[in-house]
C-alpha cells in the first residue's frame, strides 16, 4: 500500500507548531528533506491552518508551552473534532515526567526537546504516518469479496489519500449495467455474479500498471478512477466482447459507461463521481451509444431550469412576471395606424435578473408549467385592456400567446369567456395566437377547439407561420383569421433571394386563404416598404416599437 502511494512521488505533509524560532528551524531543517513542512508560531496559526486544510496534513508536531493557545488546548481541539481527529499527533516536550499524561491526552507519541538525535525523529515521524494510514485504509472494510476490486469506503478513503501525493489527470468513471435485475432473474443469480466477476477481472486488468483504482460501487455499477485516457469506447469493447465470450449468451448484457473527464479537484471525490454517474444515467433506454461524457455546462443548464422551475408560483404570487405590449401596425393607408398590441411575458427574477421567455417558455412548455403563466398573462391582458379603455378611452384588442397544451385543456373555452367577462370585453378583443407546429401535433383536435372558440367570436392568429409542416391542403381545412409570418423570413429577406421568395409565398398563401398576414420582426424602413409592396398591411416589430411596459406602451396612443 505505501509503495503504491509513495510511487506518486509527492512528499507528505507534516504541521510543525513551535514558538521558538530556532526550534522551529532545527524542525524544519530536519524534516524537510522528506516531509513538505509547514510551521505555526502558536496554537491560534495552528488550529487555523488545521481549519482550512482540505484533509492534506499527514501529522502535527505539537509543541506544548506556546503563547496565545497552549499545546494542551490545541490537542484537545483536535481530538474533539471528527476531520482533526484523522490526524496524528507528536508532543515535543522537555518533561519526561509528562509522557504519561501527554498520551493520555491523545497524542500519538513523544520527541524530547532538545532535538539531537535527527534519525529518530524522523523514524518516529514515519512510523505514526504508516501506522495512521493503514489504520484508515483498514477501518474501511477493502476488498468486495465478489469481485476483488475494492468496496466503494475504501475506494474513495484510498482516493483521497492519493490526491495528496499526485495531481496527475485522472478520470472519473462510472459503469453500470443495463436492466442487471432482468439479468439476475432470467440467468439466475449465480451467472449474474459470474458477468459481475468478469467485469471485475477486466478492470482490474485494464488498471494493472496504473494507478488508477476501481471499485463495486452498487450491485451493478462500478467506479474506476482513471488516469485520463481519450478513449473508453474501447475498453467498453473489450469488456463486452468478453462478456460474449464467455457465453453469456442468454443475458444479452448492455454497458452504459459515464465519463466525468479530467475530475476537478476543488470538488470532493463524491462528486466525480455523482457527475460520471449522471452521464451514465443519461444512456438509459438510449440503444445507439454506450459511452457519454459529463458535460457541466448542461449540468448547469440543468441545475438553472431545476431553479426556474422551483421558483414559477413564488415569482407569480410575487409579481415577478410581468406582461410587455409590442404594438402591430397597419401600414396601407399613407400613415401606419395602432390596430393592436401582443402580449409578451417578462419574468423579472429577484435574483438572476430579467429572463426573456426564450428561456424559460419552451421549459415550461414541457412539464406543464406554461398554463400557469399563459393564464397569468390572459387576466393581465384583458384588465390591461379595460384599464386602457377606461383611463384614455382607446379600445386595442391585445393578442395572447395560447401554448399547444392549452389547446388540450378541456377548461379552455370557459377560462377564456371567465375573464372576458370578468372585464367586460367581448370575444373580439382577445386574440389568440396559436403557433403554427402546433397544429401538426394534433390537427383534429385542433380544428374542434379553434372551430369552437371562433364560434364564441375569438379570432385565432396561426403564430410563426413558415416554420411548421403545414400542408397547403391541411391550411384549407384549419379555420383561421390571420397568418404571422415567421420571422426569420423577415430577418434575412434583405440578404437572402430564398428567404424572400418565402415571404411572396405566405403573402400568395394567404390572398388563397383570404386571411391578412402580420409580418413580425421588422426591423427596418426597407423591410417594411418591400413588405408593403407585397401586399403585406400588417407590421410588428422592432421597427416600430420593441414590446413595452404597459405604463411606456400607452405613449403610442398619441
Ligand atoms: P412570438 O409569440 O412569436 O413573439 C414574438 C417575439 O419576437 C417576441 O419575443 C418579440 O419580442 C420578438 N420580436 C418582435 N419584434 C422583433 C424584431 O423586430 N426583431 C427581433 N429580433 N425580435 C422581435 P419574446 O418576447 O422574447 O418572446 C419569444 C417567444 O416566447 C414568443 O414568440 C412566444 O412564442 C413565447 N412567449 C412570449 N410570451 C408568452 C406567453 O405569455 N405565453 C406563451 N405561451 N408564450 C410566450
Ligand atoms: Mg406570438
Ligand atoms: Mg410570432
């Protein structure tokens, strides 16, 4: 075991607490050559080195007498605390009277002052880091009789002595086996120990020479820290070929391995590896790859939606949502007229800002959360609507975002004529804008609730439109009342002949319809003159006005 540790080739570190400056450098001097030695002038420096150590100290040289905290004070703190009390501890005292009480105490051993004989120091110094060391290696049951690797205790105590004497690149490395209880069940449980027992040798063999380590971790998964290595498709491999080689036939074994690449030491062992066992996890029921790597920006990202998500019904009761009017302009006559406004969500976050809802939109879109907030955004726009009517007696019909879950709602329609009512609006004043994708998600049911809600006297604005996979003959069946035409037509219709081309496409689509189209994203005065020349009379954009608090917005009444 030392010599594994020690072929790493770093030095040991050894605290020594002194007052006196020529002890200090006698200790120093005698230690150095094998040990990496720190100093303390008193039991204050010592006890704050201690606390801020990472669990690297390997011994304590104590002297007792020192000013500000005593020896004595700065034994008993470390055999009270559970991290010091891992640590061996040499008194160096004059008094030969006081061995007694001073082991008694819990120091580990003794060196009379003044410090003569160097080898003996350093003999003892060794002595108590080996007996210390095995101690802890020991305390943690080794070997999984199973396999022969070690049981994960072992493991990462083995680990984190490792990482005092190596910096060397090493990968964390999780694999797991598919669907093993199936294994277990139809093989029956001894064959499944013998797939187990293979997969063992195979590590161990791949690590032998190394001095990289695995482990049993669970059942079925296994850790390997190993030195960094570009490619582990390999071993999976050879692992997997042995596994048919050795006729396993009926078992039908599948492999996820999950890398956490190059392990950053400023995190704790554990986490290596819970990041290479989140890649490995992520492999589940995915049969075209075998190997992924833990990547943290996506563990980030992830983390981040995690914390969106936690925070959506406080943000809401907090009023940390709030609701932007972009304006939409008729442009046919000589000067463009303010025919209505879009609803947009802004989510002003206490602590991590304004999210836009690019950010959060196609998240809650996928766990259900977007009914909350479109809900939300409804009642706001329809009181912001009377507000408006009654404060500056201007009547604009506002358009809300309706997500394709909503369309699913069997509540829709009720909702919808509850808030109306609510505010004293008729149908016509709340638009709904209704993405083009989603009508391919579900075209019959679609058709059922637009038919239904145009009835009521709803008009339904096709959202994006250009971006989905509409049929021209679905577009015939579906009842709608105005086209918005993507807008990355629009964006590029300057620069790009096809994206123009596109443009001439939704404008001769929607003359076939015979429904009006409001082009979004316009930007600039070119764009809008060629728009205009297309027949396009509805603009919305940056061109005219970016989406606005309602308190800016009402500026544009004039
Ligand atoms: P959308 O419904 O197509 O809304 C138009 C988006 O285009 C808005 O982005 C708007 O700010 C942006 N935009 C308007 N004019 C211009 C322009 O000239 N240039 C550029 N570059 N962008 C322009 P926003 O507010 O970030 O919203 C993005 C999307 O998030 C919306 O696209 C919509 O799909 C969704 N969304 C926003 N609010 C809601 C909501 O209350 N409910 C639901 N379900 N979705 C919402
Ligand atoms: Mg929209
Ligand atoms: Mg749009």
């Amino acid at each position: 075991m030392k010599r594994i540790l020690l072929s790493t080739g770093a030095k040991r570190k050894v605290l020594v607490v002194e007052d006196e400056r020529i002890n200090r450098e006698i200790l120093f001097h005698i230690l150095s050559e094998e040990y990496e030695v720190i100093c303390a002038e008193n039991g204050r420096q010592a006890v704050d080195i201690l606390h801020k150590d990472d669990d690297s100290i390997s011994l304590i040289l104590l002297d007792l007498m020192m000013p500000v905290m005593s020896g004595t004070e700065v034994l008993r703190i470390c055999r009270s605390e559970e991290k010091l009390s891992r640590i061996p501890v040499i008194v160096m005292t004059q008094d030969e009277e006081a061995e007694v009480s001073i082991i008694r105490a819990g120091a580990d051993d003794f060196i009379k002052k003044p410090y003569n004989m160097p080898e003996v120091i350093l003999a003892r110094c060794e002595r108590i880091i080996e007996l210390y060391e095995k101690k802890r290696l020991i305390d943690s049951a080794e070997i999984d009789p199973l396999t022969g690797l070690y049981t994960a205790d072992f493991f990462f105590e083995y680990i984190r002595q490792m990482e005092k004497y190596s910096d060397a690149e090493m990968d964390a490395v999780v694999m797991d086996i598919e669907h093993f209880h199936l294994v277990n069940e139809i093989c029956g449980r001894s064959e499944g120990d013998r797939i187990l027992k293979t997969i063992g040798l195979m590590i161990a063999s791949e690590l032998s020479g190394s001095y990289g380590i695995a482990c049993r971790c669970a059942a079925d998964t296994f850790y390997v820290y190993h030195p960094s290595s570009a490619d582990y498709s390999e071993l999976a491999g050879k692992i997997l070929g042995e596994v048919a080689a050795e006729s396993f036939e009926k078992a039908n074994i599948r492999i996820r391995i999950g890398v956490n690449k190059n392990v950053d030491r400023n995190d704790p062992p554990e986490q290596w590896f819970d990041h290479a066992k989140m890649a490995c996890d992520g492999l589940r029921g995915d049969y075209t790859r075998q190997l992924a790597y833990y990547d943290s920006e996506a563990h980030d990202r992830q983390l981040y939606h995690e914390r969106l998500i936690r925070d959506v019904d406080s943000a809401i009761v907090n009023r940390d949502f709030v609701v932007y009017y972009q304006p939409k302009y008729d442009i046919s006559g000589d000067v463009p007229v303010l025919r209505s406004a879009e609803a947009l969500i802004r989510w002003k976050h206490p602590e991590l800002g304004m999210i836009s809802p690019g950010d959060f939109i196609p998240l809650f879109e996928g766990n259900g959360l977007v009914q909350k907030l479109d809900r939300f955004v409804w009642e706001e726009a329809a009181s912001q609507i009377k507000k408006w009517k009654e404060e500056y007696n201007v009547a604009l019909p506002v358009s809300v975002n309706v997500s394709r879950i909503d369309i699913f709602d069997p509540e829709l329609e009720s909702r919808l004529l509850r808030i109306l009512d609510k505010n004293g609006l008729s149908a016509s004043e709340l638009l709904l804008e209704i993405t083009e994708s989603a009508y391919s998600d579900s075209q019959e049911r679609l058709i059922e609730v637009v038919n239904s809600l145009r009835k009521r006297g709803f008009r339904i604005e096709m959202d994006d439109f250009g971006s989905g996979y509409s049929s021209l003959n679905m577009l015939t069946t579906i009842p709608i009342d105005v086209l918005k035409m993507d807008m990355k037509f629009v964006r590029n219709m300057l620069r790009d002949e096809k994206s123009l081309k596109l443009c001439e496409l939704v404008m001769d689509i929607s003359r076939f319809l015979n429904v009006p189209v409001v082009a979004e994203g316009v930007e600039e005065k070119a764009q809008l003159d060629k728009l205009k020349a297309m027949g396009c009379e509805n603009i919305q954009g940056f061109y005219f006005s970016r989406p606005l608090p309602a308190e800016e917005f009402k500026e544009l009444f004039g």
